[in-house]
C-alpha cells in the first residue's frame, strides 16, 4: 500500500487503477474509504505523446465522482506538464 503524504482540495493527482487504467482527476475531498473527484480524465498513449479523454464519456462533466480506495492500486501527484494538459483538457485554459 502506497501511503499517501496527503492531498489538498484542487490537487490534481493520477490514479492507477485495479483493471490497469489510470486516470486524471481533480481532488474535491479525501474519504477514509474513497476520493471524491471531479473531471476524472483518463490517460491515453498517442502520437503526440499522452492524451487524456473525458472518463465517463456519458455522465455529467462536473457532478463529483466517488473512486473507491479499494479499486485504486497506488496513486500520487501528476508531473507539471499533465497537470497544465489536464487543465487545458478540462478547462479550455492554456497555461
């Protein structure tokens, strides 16, 4: 079990999951037994480089989203340049 320094609200941080996914996510709070999350993104490999693409392609973009720790395998702070794509993905905004 990765233990986990702590997170702060708006901290943007990557999750790898149980089926091998990882994703992207914004931090809207830190449970005993989930992360509430928003905009969860989910990385892809491409030509460019890394990509990221809306997870739940049908749901709403900004209802938050509970990820359960059970199914989350290690997770950490994203490196500055996903960050500012992860930004620039979910926002429109270039960093």
């Amino acid at each position: 079990m990765l233990i986990s320094k702590g997170y702060s609200v708006n901290d943007v941080i990557c999750f790898k999951l149980m089926n091998g996914e990882e994703i992207v996510a914004k931090l809207v709070e830190e449970k005993t037994d989930s992360f509430v999350v928003v905009r969860p993104c989910t990385v892809l490999p491409s030509q460019q480089g890394l990509g990221l693409i809306q997870t739940l392609i049908s749901g709403e973009v900004n209802t938050n989203i509970s990820l359960s720790k059970m199914h989350v395998i290690m997770h950490s702070p994203v490196i500055r340049d996903i960050e500012k794509h992860y930004i620039k993905t979910t926002t429109g905004l270039q960093l």
